[in-house]
C-alpha cells in the first residue's frame, strides 16, 4: 500500500522559532519579551512531503489533525479530516417561512430580546426552517488544539449567526448582550465566550472576597441577556395547579403574602474546572454547552426573595399527580438547530423544603440584568443550571423536564459511554454538586521563592447544603497532608463555600505539586485524579486539583548562597528554562572540592 500522503496544505513556510538565545547574564531578564521571538525563513523549496506542522501532530499537539485509523478489514485506512464544507444559504427556502419581523416579533412591550417559543410549536418549527435551509459558521476546536490566546477566548460566531439569521426581535441580541457584559461586569473578567455571554473572574480575584462582587461574579448564559422593565414584567404560575396566577413584582414584594427570605448562597457551574478534564482527553465538542471553565465557574453572593413554596400555596396548592415545577427563562436558546426558551425543573420536594428562592436582589442591589434582573431562581446546594434567570413562567408538571437543559444537557455519563453508542438515558441528571475545592495561588508553572512556606490560597465548595469540614495540601503530590487551620478557613454555612489560605510546609527545592482536597461535613471526599472521574460531558471536575510549582527554597544553603549572589551582582531572576552563565562555583572551589575527595575515575 502506497504510503498515506496528507492533503496538500498550502503552508507558509515562515515559522517562528528561536535561533539562538543569548547565554548573556547581565541582560535585564524583564527586557526580554519572552513570548516574541525571531521569525526563521526557512529555503522555499523543502524536499520533502511533509507538512510543516508534522511533527507537532506527530507529538500529539494536534490531535484534530490525525487521520482515523481504521483497522476493521485486512488493510488499514487513513481517513483524514475533511475541511468544512462552503457555507451555503437557500434564500427561496428562508423567504418561503415569511417576514422573520413579523415571526419573530417581541411577544411582549418593555421585554425587549424576548421570543416566546414554548407556547407556539408553528413558530419554533418555521425558525427551524430558516436554520437548517443555510450552513453556519462552525465552532472551533479548542480542545486538541491550542486554545487562542484572545479574550474573548471564543466569540461563539455560530451562535450569533443564528440570531442573526432569524432576525425580528433577536436580530440585535448578540450585540445588545455584549454591551451589557461591557456596562455590568469588571474590566478584569476572563470571557470566555463572547456570544452567548461566558465569563468568570481570574485567580487572583476569584477568593478575594468571601462574598463575590456582582462585577465578578461568574457568568453563566445559553443565549442573549433579555432587557426586561420590571414594571412591564409578570410571572405566570400554571399547569397542575388549582388557581394558575400571574403575578407582578409587586404582588411578589408583598410582604403580609410573602414572607421575605434572605440566604448568602454559593452557586457553582457544573462545569467549574472543566478545563483540567479537557487538558487529559476531548469530549462532547460544542462549545457553549461545553465552555471550557477554570477555577471561577463559582461564586457567593446575598439574595433577598421568597420561598417558590409560599407562591405555589398561594396558588391553591398542586394538584396530583404534580411533582416537578419547570422554571422557564425568557431568552432563545438554539440546540440542534431547534429554538427554544431557557427550560429546567426542579423536584416538588426540593421547594418544599423551602430551597428554592425567587430573587430581585443581589449583594444589596436589584439583580444586575445579567444574573437575571428582575427575577431569578436560586436553587440552595443544586448546581448553577437549575437556577433559572430571567424567569416568566412556573409550570407545574408530573415528570422533570423534557426540555433538553433538563433532558439532554447535565448528564454524568460512565466514562466508557463514548461519542457513538452515549444516550441521554445512560447519564445521571447533575443536581448536587459533590465536594470540592481549589487552589487560587499559586498558579500551576509558577515559580515561588519561599523560606520552606508557600503560601496558599483557594476555595472549597459541597453541594446539597453540606459544607466543608476540612481542607488539607499537600506539597509532595498527594502523600502527606496538612490541615488547613481553621482559623484561615472562612466561616461554616450550610449553602456556602469557605475561602482558605495557608502557609505550606516545603522542605524540597525543584517542582513539586501542590495538591488540595476537602472533607464535607458528611465526611465525602474527592478523588485523587481527573481521570478516575473523568466523563463524556466534561462535567463535575471535582478530583483533588494539583498544580505543578516550582520551589525556590531559601532555606537550603546553597540557594541561599546563589540567591544572594544574584543580588549582589543585580541580576534578576530570569525564567526557569532560561541558561544561565553565573558560576555556581568559581575554579577555586571546585578544585578545592576535589582536593578532599575521591577522583571520578579510580586508579589501579
Ligand atoms: N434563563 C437562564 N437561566 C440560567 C442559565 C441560562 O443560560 N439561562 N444558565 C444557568 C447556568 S448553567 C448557571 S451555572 C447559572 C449561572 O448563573 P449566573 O450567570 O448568574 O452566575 O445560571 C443558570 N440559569
Ligand atoms: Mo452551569
């Protein structure tokens, strides 16, 4: 068999790369721009058929573009991936549906970005025509390739063409989203996607606070923000109930009705820290659901609202055989090319509890509009998902959801349930987060001088109203533990994580790995790797988090002796993989060394 040839690849053959370093001590390490280096022209005319990125792929840096080995017959065959087909648009398809202003027109005054879907299945089949009478933008591959290095990380262009492909009240939704991400949220926010709005803060501001600013708080969304005018806007409480009601802010607000609540709540993304299972191996590719997370997918604020549970008696009570309430949220969400409104359900057992919140107010101000503003759900100790923002509806129903967030989406699938045999059924429906915890500082790769402490800093987070108990590190990869004192862990509560910082013990110089785990109160823990708890959906990172830094310790003579010599001759430290010419040892002690000890070499 003819060896397999890649596609021919039009390559520029320019590739950046260095072509020597300096070995030159007195440079000002903070003058180097370590991340721009000399571009390498290489001849034009290679003799050779490789692509200039084989060996990249070769290593495994690229597993997108590897051929599919397949291995079924005597042969083996080569399947290469394809590029993706030219976007393509039938016109007179999309104009047969009708006028998308008049379609898709805003179901109600003063809810500008709002489409009702769920009550008109006519309307959500004829969007569904236009979307699949035309191909999009496909969303990019960031998990066996390099993510990009921009911020917005991704910009969810698929997402806006739908929007924009149906036009009438959705037309400006991208735009308008974006703007309020802009005017709501702190300048420092990572976004992660731009479109729908996917953010959260960086490390170092993640644990500053143990109740989490509004501008930093992580942000969550399938779709655009709905602007919603509070006095314009209603709840609408039906299905199985005896007196289906629709209520006002106000009626909501009435105090001698309601009951005020008022709960300090953690909410965390089932996808917090998705990024370390990405970093092991690929899963469920796309994008928004998918949002490749850190640390920040978590956050604590104060929310002032009442109990569902009082709202729904006032309503006269469920009627058999209700036991679920779907919370519908007001903007379109696109899956699988189908239009839908923001659907979840949470269980009647759950609300009778009275853990589950409606909510205007947030760390002391009305709910910014993108947390839900003027009225949201808070689940107490479910994950993010369920806490449904920008609520209109409550619908009280027999079985959870079949809208496809509840059905479809937060599933925790066996590891082996791959891409080609996985069914919504085989998944666990995510509700409680288990125990969890993380480290803020130091940040994996980091280089730390220490005098035999670093100092730590994190989180640590149970769902279902369990708390942490203990939090331990370990600065030998997970084989001795210390306890954080409970002094440097912030205060207990049943729906809250605690913020913790401690002074590390660490006797060794070079890499270590720092790794963080929690006891809850039911005395839960976590697994000690991502991939004992690895999964399909890329959900529920909650292994022990290591990171790898790399130990300066001051206390050991020697390091001490060089350290000191650096400064003496002015020389800043420079990065770790840099060489560098200062002598560890001058000529004379180095012969002096051996004037003491035994040759390498031993004589007859
Ligand atoms: N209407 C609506 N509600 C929603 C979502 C959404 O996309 N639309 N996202 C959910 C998810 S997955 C999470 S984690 C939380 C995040 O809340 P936040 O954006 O206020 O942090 O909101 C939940 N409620
Ligand atoms: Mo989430």
């Amino acid at each position: 068999m003819a060896p397999p040839s890649y596609p021919p690849s039009s390559a520029d053959t320019a590739i950046a790369g260095p072509s020597s370093y300096t070995h030159d001590i007195h440079h000002d390490a903070r003058s180097i721009d370590v991340y721009s280096l000399p571009k390498v022209n290489l001849p034009e005319a290679l003799d050779t058929s490789n692509r200039p990125d084989e060996w990249k792929i070769e290593q495994g840096m690229a597993g997108h573009k590897l051929p599919i080995l397949d291995q079924t017959g005597t042969d083996t065959i080569h399947i290469y991936p394809t590029k993706p087909p030219k976007l393509v648009k039938d016109e007179e398809a999309i104009n047969s549906v009708g006028d998308r202003n008049k379609l898709f027109a805003r179901e109600l005054e003063g809810w500008k970005g709002y489409v009702e879907w769920e009550k008109y299945p006519e309307k959500k089949a004829k969007a569904h025509k236009i979307l699949t009478s035309q191909t999009f933008t496909p969303s990019p591959e960031y998990m066996f390739g390099p993510i990009p290095d921009t911020n917005p990380v991704l910009t969810g262009e698929d997402f806006k063409e739908w929007h924009h492909a149906l036009g009438g009240e959705l037309a400006s939704v991208p735009e308008d989203s974006w703007k309020t991400v802009l005017r709501e949220k702190h300048p420092d926010m990572l976004h992660l996607l731009q479109f729908p709005y996917n953010g959260e803060p960086p490390k170092r501001l993640v644990t500053s606070k143990v109740i989490t600013p509004n501008p930093l708080h992580f942000v969550r969304n399938h779709g655009g923000i709905p602007l919603i005018d509070k006095d314009k806007w209603s709840l609408t409480l039906d299905g199985l109930v005896n007196h289906p009601k629709t209520y006002t802010l106000e009626d909501l607000k009435d105090e001698h009705k309601f009951p005020r609540m008022e709960r300090t709540v953690t909410m965390q993304c089932s996808g917090t820290r998705r990024i370390e299972q990405i970093s092991l191996y690929g899963g469920q590719g796309d994008e928004v659901p998918q949002a490749p997370w850190a640390e920040g997918a978590i956050g604590t604020a104060r929310y002032v609202g009442i109990s569902l549970k009082k709202v729904i008696k006032d309503c006269g009570g469920l009627i058999k055989p209700a036991k679920h309430l779907e919370l519908y949220g007001a903007e379109t969400y696109v899956k699988d090319l189908e239009v839908m409104n923001y659907v979840v359900s949470v269980p009647w057992s759950k609300v009778k509890a009275n853990e589950v919140i409606l909510t205007w107010e947030m760390n002391g101000e009305p709910l910014p509009k993108i947390h839900g503003y003027p009225l949201r759900v808070v689940v107490l100790g479910y994950i993010g998902a369920r806490s449904v923002k920008w609520l209109y509806r409550i619908k009280a129903i027999e079985n959870p959801s079949l809208a496809p967030v509840q059905s479809r989406e937060y599933l925790y699938f066996n590891q082996q349930v791959g891409k080609y045999n996985q069914r919504p059924t085989d998944g666990i429906q995510i509700q409680e987060m288990p125990v969890s915890s993380a480290i803020m500082s130091p940040i994996t790769k980091q280089v730390v001088i220490h005098s035999g402490k670093i100092r730590c800093k994190g989180w640590a987070y149970s769902g279902g109203g369990r708390w942490p108990e203990r939090v331990e590190l370990s600065a030998d990869g997970g084989f001795t533990w210390y306890d954080i004192p409970p002094e440097k862990l912030s205060k207990k509560g049943k729906w809250l994580w605690r913020t913790w910082e401690m002074d590390l013990p660490c006797d060794a110089e070079g890499w270590i790995e720092i790794v963080c785990r929690c006891w809850d109160n039911a005395l839960n823990t976590q697994p000690l790797n991502v991939r004992a708890a690895w999964n399909w959906g890329l959900h529920v990172t909650s292994s022990a988090h290591r990171i790898s830094v790399y130990s300066v310790n001051r206390t050991r003579p020697v390091t001490r002796k060089r350290l000191d010599k650096y400064d003496q001759l002015g020389i800043p430290l420079a990065p770790l993989t840099r060489y560098e010419i200062v002598k560890s040892q001058t000529d004379e002690e180095y012969q002096e060394y051996w004037k003491t000890h035994e040759p390498r070499d031993v004589d007859e």
